[in-house]
C-alpha cells in the first residue's frame, strides 16, 4: 500500500518481515490478522526474545540520525486489562522510542530523550480491550500526532526528541527487552515510515497537514541561510563600491558620445527630436523632457504644433457653420478651405490619384482630399511627445500615452 502511494522503500521499514518471524519462533504464534495481506503474530504470555538483527539496527540507526520526521504505525488485537510494550529501541536501560499500551491505567505512553534525560507523554486512550486496532505514532521536530483507527486522537508540541541513536541500539517488537514488558495479543503491519505525514500510508483518506513542523524549521534555516548570504554579500557590495569610488578618481573627466558627438561632463544640449534637455553627468547621459507652460489660449484661440517647435502656442480658430476649425485644419465646402490666423483661405491643391476602389475611400477629419481605408496617417508626422506613441485610427491619428504615464494637462502628447 506505502508503494501505491508513492513511498520510497528505503524510507520504510517492515519491523515483521525485517525480524524474520515465523511459527517455530519462541513465544509467538502465527494466527489470522485483521487481513490476510500480511503476517499477523500471536505473542503469548511467556518468556521470548523478539528484536532485530544487527544489520536492521543498523539502517534503523542511519534513518533516525538523517531525518527529523518519522511515524510509526501498527495494527494490534490487545488482550483486555493487560499492559505491554509495542515497539522498544533502546541502549541498555534508555529508550530512544518506546511505545507501551497500559490496560490497567487505560493509556497509551510514549516514551522517549531529550537532553540525555529521559521523558514520557501519557494519553489516556483504552487500547487494550480485546478489539482490533490501528494506532500511528508521527513525530516531526517537535510536534505529536497520535492516531487510533484514523482518528486523531491527540496532538501536542513536546520537547524535541534524541534522534541520534548509539551503534548499540536495539530494536524490540512487543517487550521491553528480555525480562520486562510483555505485550499479550496479536501484532500486525508493523512498520517505521519517514517521510512527512507518514500516517497517510495506514489511512488514506485522512487530510495531509502542510507544512509538517520539520517543513516550517527547514524553512527558518533556510531564511536564516539566505540571510547570512545576505550580509556577506552587501560587505562584498560595499567594498566593491569604495575600490570602485577610488578607481572614478582617477580619471580626469569623463566624456558623453551621443550620435557620433562627444560632450564634455557638464554640456547640455537640447534634442529636438524628442524636446529633450540632456546633460552629461560624470560619463551618464541624463535627459528629462522639456517642460510646456500651461496654456490659456484665448476664446478665439486653440493650441497646435508648430513646426520646429516642441511647445504647443495659440493659433487663431476659424468657425464654419458651427463647426471650429485650429490653424492648418481644412473643410471640404464647394471647395477646399484651409485655416490660416482664424481666416478661412481657398485652397487649390489638386488631390493624388488614389490606388484603392472607391468604396473604400475614407475622408479624413478636417482634410479635403480622400485617402485609402487603413491608411497610415502617423507616417504624415504626427507629432507625439517622447512618452506617448502615436495610433492610426480610421479618419486620424492621435497621440496616446505608454503604459505607465498618464497625460498632463489632458493632452496625450505630452506624458508623464
């Protein structure tokens, strides 16, 4: 079932199948489980010695001293009223892991180390009844979760447990060791797990709890790492910048080239292309748009472009038939007028021969002669400030501000 779930077989261990166990072992009797799809063992009420071989306690020693999370779960038929050991590993007289069930007191104890002394967590819980169970056992760092029969039961935080097993550990199924703690009943499904949430393996459909507590202290480190990185890294940053502060020193001056022109430090210039003041900084080109005054154009007045000018100005405006016309826009009347200082003047352009069927001839605003549907009207120059860019529509362009700016003044030409 673990492998079903994707379990990595040298993260488990099958305690029954590991000990070998078989009917003429001393003290236990096979017998029917609470399934047939492994060995179940009857550990009767007489002197035995059931622990593992020394190559088992060996990879049970590696697994504890390289994970911090682990659970142990088995399935078990108690006899009533009477108290035992489950699972013991041990050093001589300390327990690293011991799991007893008390039919007298009605408890599950868990016994384990912390700081070379030895510790005990006590859950009243009847175990010992006669009945079927399974019970799981997790531990990550120092969080407690204690399962019966895919409930949970209990969950506590306790002093992190000795996980740094000695070479002379040793591993014992149902007792103590070989004079104490007999468990009486039948054992099956006995195994040791470490991997996170181990219990799922036995149950499930039970939810998985992320992160585990050995999940969140893995993280901490990991900040704790990063951190550590951190400083070095801005001592390393901080003594590049003083080396790099004595290097700038040593130059005299430092030049700009900008379209094939070299400034000293400290020339300014103006780019007309994009109305720009630049300013050459200790070898960096600085630039900032040019700043437009505000306009309050007269009643009689609109703010257009003017060649060679980056500033909108105020032109005179042309009213015809209700319709206002700025300096340069045309009307199409009987014939072409153009406005020019707020008069209307006659235009006597001839119109280009256009290369498209009539249907799609388009007419733009404020112009006299037709064009082609899709026509590129940014191409005729329209102007658009360095933060806005310019987009065909289709009767005209218009001028839109960039991701990430907004207009000033309400105009699109000019963004910020």
């Amino acid at each position: 079932t673990a492998v079903g779930f994707g379990m990595d077989p040298e993260l488990e261990i099958d305690i029954i199948t590991e000990l070998d166990l078989v009917n003429t072992t001393l003290g236990v009797t096979q017998v029917s489980g609470l399934h047939n799809a492994s060995k179940a063992f009857l550990f009767q009420d007489t002197e035995r010695e059931i622990h593992a071989a020394p190559h088992v306690s060996e990879k049970l020693i590696q697994l504890f001293r390289n994970k911090s999370e682990f659970t142990f779960l088995a399935t078990l038929q108690q006899k009533a009223s009477t108290s035992g050991v489950i699972l013991s590993i041990r050093e001589l007289e300390h327990s690293y892991f011991e799991l007893e069930s008390s039919g007298l007191r009605d408890e599950i104890r868990y016994h384990y180390r912390f700081n070379g002394k030895s510790r005990t967590e006590v859950f009243p819980y009847r175990l010992a009844d006669g009945q079927w169970h399974k019970i799981a056992v997790s531990l990550s760092a120092s969080h407690l979760l204690l399962h019966v029969d895919c409930n949970r039961i209990y969950e506590r935080v306790i002093d992190p447990p000795e996980t740094n097993l000695t070479p002379e550990s040793s591993l014992w199924l149902g007792q103590r060791n070989r004079k104490h703690g007999f468990f009486k009943g039948v054992i099956q499904d006995v195994k040791v797990i470490f991997v996170p949430n181990g219990y799922i393996t036995q149950c499930p459909d039970l939810n998985r709890t992320c992160p585990t507590c050995s999940d969140f202290l893995s993280l901490v480190q990991g900040i704790m790492d990063l951190q550590e990185l951190l400083a070095k890294m801005t001592a390393k940053l901080n003594y590049a910048e003083t080396r790099l502060s004595q290097l700038e020193d040593c130059h005299c001056e430092k030049t700009c080239q900008v379209n094939g022109l070299i400034y000293r430090d400290k020339d300014s210039w103006v780019e007309d292309d994009h109305c720009r003041n630049c300013t050459c900084k200790s070898g960096v080109v600085e630039c900032r748009r040019m700043s437009c005054p505000p306009l309050d154009c007269p009643p009689d007045a609109l703010p257009v472009h003017v060649e060679s000018q980056c500033c909108k100005v105020c032109k005179a405006k042309c009213i015809y038939g209700g319709k206002v016309l700025a300096e340069g826009q045309r009307i199409l009347t009987k014939s072409c007028r153009e406005c020019r200082n707020g008069v209307l003047v006659k235009v006597t352009e001839t119109c280009p021969p256009l290369n498209c069927s009539e249907k799609d001839h388009v007419l733009p605003e404020n112009q006299c002669c037709s064009v082609c549907r899709g026509h590129n009207f940014c191409a005729e120059g329209h102007k658009c400030g360095e933060n806005s860019q310019c987009k065909n529509w289709n009767t005209k362009a218009t001028c839109e501000c960039k991701t990430g700016y907004l207009s000033v003044q309400g105009d699109s030409a000019y963004c910020e």
